[in-house]
C-alpha cells in the first residue's frame, strides 16, 4: 500500500496531480481512492487531497499519518504534513516556492524547481505535473509512458491536444535536474 | 303556454359541465369558489382538452378541488402547488396542467413557488382565487386582507402599522420578465363572470399555444368568512375590494401593459 | 472497464442509466456536482434538469414528476433535506415513488460542511409529520453508491416509495474507481399516474388526504403492509462476525471503512473484532444481533454522530450484550487508532498514542462533559 498527500495553494492543481497518479494506478489494475480536503481551506487557502493505493480493498480514504509519498507544493504544506511523513518515506518539493529547510534527516527529500521549469515551458499551470518527474525518478510506481496515456485521455478534446506534448516536455526537463 | 312533459318542446336550456365530476361541492352558501371552478370546467370542454389535463389543488377551501375536476387531478402541499405544476408539466409536457390556488396558498405560504415558476417561464395555467381571507381554517387574515378588515386574526381590523397594506399578486407577477399574462378579474356578478371566464380561456389557450406563464387573478366572495350575506359580500367586492384591486390586463404576451 | 469517480458523480449518471428523466436540485455543499453533472447530462439524456428556487420547491417538483409517473430524483444535503421533509411526508401519503440522495454534513443547524452521520434519526424515522418510512440505503464505496441507485429507483417503483440514499461528504467527495454497470430495470406499469391519459382510462387523482379517521387508517393500515413486505424482503447487512470473535463492532457507510481498518489493527495483536455493516438502515438488520456467535462478549458502536444508530443497535441486541459507543461530530472524523483504542478499553488493555494527534473522546465526552 502507498499512501500520499499532494498539497499546496488552491489553483497550483493539486487536485488535478493526485487524481492523476490514482487514474495511472486504476488502470494498472490497483485499487484506488482519491480523496479531497473540502471543508473550510478550500477557497484560496491550502488544498490537498489523499491518495491511496494499494493490491487489496482500501479501508479509510483519509491519510492523516503514515504518508510514504509527499508532494508538497508551498511551504505551509511542508509544515502541515512534513510530520506525518513514515520514516523512510519520500518527500517531494516545489523548491520554486518553498524556501525553508525540509528538517528530517529519516526522509528522502527531492527538491523539484518546478514552477521554475513550468515558466520556461512557457506555462505556470503545469507545474504540478513536473512534481510527477520526482515519482519517476524515485519510485517505481509508473512510467512516462503511463502519463501520456492518461493525458491523452484527459485532453481528448481537440482543442487542448497541444497541452499534452508541453506537460510531457515539462515532465522531462524536471527528470534531467 | 308549451306543456314541459311534451317532449316537442322540451329543451335543455343549461346543465351542468362535464368538465365536473358528481361530487357535490363542498363550498359554503355564497361562496363564488363553485363558480370559478364551473369556468374552468367549461373551458376545459370547450377546447376539447379536459382528457388531457391535470388539476392541482391546494390547501384551502378548495382542497377537494381533485374531487371536482373530471380529469386527472393531484392535491399538493400549502403553497407548492406551481412547484407540482412544474414537475407535471416538465414530464408530460403535452398535457394541459393548471393550479387552482387562494390567497392564503398563493399568496403567503407559497409566495417563493408562484413566483419562480413565472420565473421560469413554466407553461402552465394559474387560477388564483382571491377573497382576502383563509377561508377554510376560520377567517383567519391573509396577505390580501383589507387594512381594517376584521378577521379572526384581526378583531380589531387589518392594522396598516403592523400588518401593512394588502399585497397586490397581479401587479407583483407582471413584473416578473418571463411572464406571459396576467389579468385580475371578478366574479361578482354576471357581466364580471363573462369577463372571468374569457380571461381563464385565454390562459389555457396561451398554454395549449406553448406561449408560457398565464395567471388569472379572480376576485372572489367568502360570506362566511366576512361576516356578510352573499348579496352583501358581492357589494363588498365591487365596493370595497376592486377599488384597492384594480381589474384588468397587467401583462400580455409578455409585454406590460 | 473502470472509471475514477466522485460519489456525487457516480450517483448522477448511474441515475441517468437508471432512467431517471427528471432531476430536481438546489445547490448545498458537499453535494454540488450532482446537480452541476445533471445539468450538463439530463437534457442530452432526454430528460429535465431543473435548478429549483429551494430544496421546498425541488422535492414538490419531485412530487409533481412522481405522479406524472417518470422516474425522478432529488438530492441535497442535511439542512436540504430538512426541508424537503414536507415533501417527502407528501410523497409517503400519496404513496409516490422517486429517490431522494442525502450527501450528509454535520449540524445542527447550518453546521459545517464537513462529514456527518447525525441525520441518521431523520432518515429512518420518517423525518416530517405522520406514520410513514423510507427505505434508507448506506452506501460504503462509490462502487456501492452506484449500484445502490440503479436499487433505489426499483424499490421506490416496486413498492410506491420514497427511498433515501444517505452517504456523507466523505463518500460524496472521494473517489474510487468504478465499474459502471447498467443493471437491468424493473419495469412496473403505473396505471395509477396523473398524466393526463383520462380519454383512455377513468381519471386518476393523487392525494395524502381524507377527511374521515377510517379511511385514513385503513390507507395507513395498507401502507404498514407494504413497510412489512420491505422489511421481509430488502433489510440488507454485511456481517463479517465469526465464531472466535470477541468484540463486533456496528458501523455504516464511509466511516465503517474506517472501522476496517481499526479491526486489522486489533486482529493484528490477538483482538478479534469483527464488523457488522448495516446496508439498509430501515428496514434495520436487527435480528443479526440475535443470532450472533456464542465468542461474541462486546458490541462497539461508531458514528459520526453522538450516537443515533446505537438506539438501533440497542433495540436489536435487546440486552443481549452490552453495547459500547464511540462517536465523532462537527465534521471530526475518527482515525482507526480511535476505534482501536475503544475496544482496547473494553478489553481492559492499554491505549496507544494516535497518529493524527486527535484527542480520543472518553464516555464522559460523549455524555456531554469536555
């Protein structure tokens, strides 16, 4: 079972990163769930959601403790969850905005400068999905491969086909720093 | 001078609608609510869609309305009745639906339901009887109770101070954009009654023609609840009610007039 | 295949399949997406969405469409669904089927909106004026909650019906992936419509009204009838109690997942507990608690109330066994370690420190005290 927490301010698309990491997971046959914070942080504050998944049914939706995996997207979500992270467990941060020292030395950090990467793209909206570079360099959850098919069925609209090649292209440079 | 048993000369001068069922009504002595319901009746014949409508009824003296009508007819919660309407209509939407709705229904209780189905634009007929007073639980006072009018909750007559002045539905309903007609009229006498049942007529047709809301406002006598003999209650609306209610067209396709 | 899906979402298109063509809504947290998604379907469905001027006006829409004879919906969230009670009273009196989803949040009054299973009593004793129920079902997944909506609507049809489907925002919110399977629909002639077919057939009218007390009591006499032939046939419950078990702990809906995974803990240092899932909370599965391994010493109750199912439980287990309660309220969730530490207690055992950092609530919280 891996248990995550994608968080950071609402509209840096958190949501949107961990629905896709559960949507990659659902289609490589494990069980899922996806769960948003929706009470009073929602509006323009902190939002974050829970994403667990695992070879067997899945009990309680909410990760409060024993994160494995954390996406942490502004400083405030490294204060809030950096606690709850397991020993041993993954840490990965949007070093573009968060400025402070991740202070644990039994967690892995990945510093991702991933609003950075996503202006260079020319497109500050992508920066959650260079946070998917650190899952594909520390873990073995998906491949580059599985993203694009995901995307391809998010963007099926003729319209936004283009957004797929920039989120791969984003993705990428994030895998080279 | 003609013998009535001959059959050669007899005729049928009037009978009643079969647009009514043989319940017999269960409005008091005076009462200008069978009237109405007898308009109504006859103009769902007339336009060949009684088989097709449905009547809502709503909580009031007209209750039992589902009992009279002789078509399908469903009784609804106090005041929601264009809210059933609505739901009717929006399933079955060739049929003819229409409320049948007090003062006290319309007016107070369901003031949100009347209004938004207007809003909307709902295709359906609105027969509003107003007689400025809840009939049926005592003579109670309504919204469209006369200021110093006495009532069961006004012993001391309508008092403008704290109960402010009688709400006027029609002028209210003409101000809603997706309206379509509106007009208050009267059945307190025989010319009005004309007048009463060419205005109900023209709101099924408007309906029947898919040209959306009508509301037909009908002032009407509750000698029991007054206090009044039937004749005076008819003076009491002709006197007293139409001044403060003005009769007529306040909307008309749509446009105010 | 399976799709990734919102509860509220799954509730709205399985409604769709489930021949649903008139959806009555107002917009209340956390149930937003359903009449956001029904806006964006229904009509490409060949139905009707309408965005009602209040819960009130929505579920008399209902009513309406009811008797019209269509399949129709409403759903909204607890202080929604108190309003709507003198609609659902009606509908019970006129005997009309629809269903009614309740994405619950916790109050009293506007509360928060936040998960919450305190309307519990209004859902399973009536809720509004008069002798009536309705079927309650309890969905724990969204696989679940989809399923349960394609049952709602044959219930509700079958038996002339209002049916409830309570969940709470944690299930309203979350997703899970879901096989999106058309079941099969009962189709049931309703002669009994009002929808203006009086050229081919005598006229039909739909009422909760008699004026004389035995007509009254006889259509009331009937309709207990039928709240017999539902109790007989749909009470529905997930009982996972074995011989050797010790402590079976009663949960429902999305915090009964919760549960599962206190009772994983404890079997995982010798304490066998097991879950007993109401599926249907009326009818209530309560003869389960007569027939109950002989190993069984403890029944836990967890809620997110302060404590409205435990009555149930109570009445089923009828002294049998002492029945223990745990609960959460305004939105708090309980953790696992919770749940956990409770039975602990029970088993006069050590608590453990709780991971989130929540503070476990004793008898004497749940009493009133802090």
């Amino acid at each position: 079972m891996t248990r995550m927490v994608f968080s950071g301010f609402g509209g840096q698309g958190v949501l949107v990163l961990g629905e896709i990491v559960a949507t990659i997971a659902m289609h490589k046959g494990k069980e899922v769930t996806w769960m948003p914070s929706y009470g009073p942080e929602m509006r323009g504050g902190t939002a974050n959601c829970s994403v667990i998944v695992a070879d067997t049914a899945i009990g309680s939706p909410i990760v409060q403790s024993d994160i494995d995996i954390l996406c942490a997207m502004n400083g405030a979500s490294v204060d809030k969850f950096l606690p709850r992270v397991k020993p041993g467990g993954l840490v990965l941060v949007n070093s573009t905005i968060v400025t402070q020292k991740v202070d644990r030395d039994d967690v892995e950090v990945l510093e991702i400068n991933a609003t950075d990467i996503a202006g260079q793209v020319g497109n500050l909206r992508v920066a959650n999905m260079v946070m998917l570079a650190g899952f594909l360099k520390k873990t073995d959850l998906f491949t580059l491969d599985d993203i694009t098919t995901v995307l391809k069925q998010r963007f099926a609209g003729a319209r936004s086909q283009d957004l797929i090649p920039l989120n791969i292209r984003a993705i990428e440079i994030g895998m080279g720093e | 001078m003609p013998n009535p048993n001959n059959e050669a000369t007899r005729r049928v001068v009037y009978e009643k609608s079969r647009g009514l069922t043989d319940t017999p009504l269960t409005y008091c002595p005076g009462c200008t609510h069978g009237t109405i319901n007898k308009l109504i009746a006859e103009t769902l014949v007339e336009l060949d869609v009684l088989e097709k409508s449905i009547a809502i009824a709503p909580v009031g003296c007209s209750v039992l309305a589902y009992e009279f009508f002789n078509c399908d007819a469903i009784q609804a919660a106090h005041g929601r009745a264009p809210a059933v309407a609505t739901g009717i209509k929006r399933a079955e939407p060739s049929k003819v639906v229409f409320t049948y709705q007090g003062d006290g229904d319309l007016a107070s209780i369901g003031t949100a339901e009347i209004i938004h189905a207007a809003h909307r634009g709902e295709n359906i007929t609105v027969i509003f009887v107003n007689n400025a007073i809840y009939g049926m639980t005592g003579g109670q006072m309504a919204p469209t109770t006369l200021v110093d009018q006495k009532t069961s909750t006004s012993p001391f007559g309508r008092a403008e101070a704290t109960t402010g002045k009688p709400i006027l539905v029609s002028e209210m309903m003409a101000t809603i954009p997706s309206a379509t007609y509106i007009e208050r009229v009267s059945a307190h006498d025989v010319p009005h009654i004309t007048k009463t049942k060419r205005a109900i007529k023209k709101a099924f047709e408007n309906q029947i023609n898919g040209k959306g809301f009508s509301m037909v406002e009908v002032l009407a006598g509750c000698p029991v609840g007054w206090n009044l003999s039937p004749v005076d209650s008819m003076k009491f609306i002709a006197e007293t009610m139409i001044p403060y209610f003005p009769l007529g067209v306040y909307k008309d396709e749509g446009v105010a007039v | 295949m399976k799709v990734l899906m919102k509860g509220n979402e799954a509730i709205s298109e399985a409604a769709i399949q489930a021949g649903c063509t008139a959806f009555f809504g107002y917009p209340i947290t956390p149930q937003n997406e359903i009449p956001e998604y029904m806006s964006a379907k229904m009509e490409k469905a060949g139905g009707v969405f309408i965005q009602a001027e209040s819960e009130v006006g929505a579920i008399n829409m209902v009513y309406g469409a009811a008797a019209a004879g269509v399949r129709t919906m409403t759903t909204s969230s607890s202080p929604g669904i108190a309003l709507k009670q003198e609609g659902i009273s009606y509908l019970c009196g006129a005997n009309l089927p629809c269903v009614i989803a309740n994405v619950a949040r916790c109050g009293p009054g506007l509360g928060g909106i936040l998960p919450g299973q305190s309307d519990y009593f209004q859902a399973t004793r009536g809720g509004g004026n008069g002798d009536y129920y309705t079927p309650v079902y309890a969905p724990a997944t969204v696989q679940e909650a989809w399923d349960m909506v394609f049952e709602s609507f044959d219930i509700a049809d079958k038996y002339r019906t209002p049916v409830q489907i309570l969940l709470d925002g944690m299930l309203g919110q979350m997703m899970e992936p879901v096989e999106m399977k058309v079941h099969p629909r009962l189709n049931i002639d309703k002669p009994w419509a009002t929808n203006g077919n009086a050229d081919k057939r005598p006229r039909n009218t739909i009422t909760s009204l008699s004026l004389f007390g035995e007509v009254l009591e006889a259509m009331n006499l009937q309709r207990f009838k039928v709240y017999e032939e539902i109790e007989k046939n749909e009470t529905a419950v997930e009982n996972t109690v074995k011989e050797g078990d010790t402590v079976a702990i009663v949960a429902y809906g999305a915090p009964s997942r919760i549960v599962r995974n206190a009772i994983d803990e404890l079997r995982a240092e010798g304490i066998n507990a097991a879950l007993i899932r109401p599926i249907t909370l009326w009818p209530y599965p309560y003869d389960t608690f007569q027939d109950l391994p002989k190993s069984v010493k403890h029944i836990l109750v967890a809620e997110l109330s302060m404590g409205q199912m435990v009555e149930d439980v109570r009445l089923g287990v009828n002294g049998k066994y002492p029945v223990h309660f745990y609960g959460r309220t305004g939105g708090v969730v309980f953790e696992p370690g919770e749940i956990a530490n409770k039975v602990r207690e029970i088993m006069g055992k050590p608590a453990k420190p709780l991971a989130s950092g929540q503070k476990q609530m004793t008898d004497s919280n749940l009493k009133g005290g802090i």
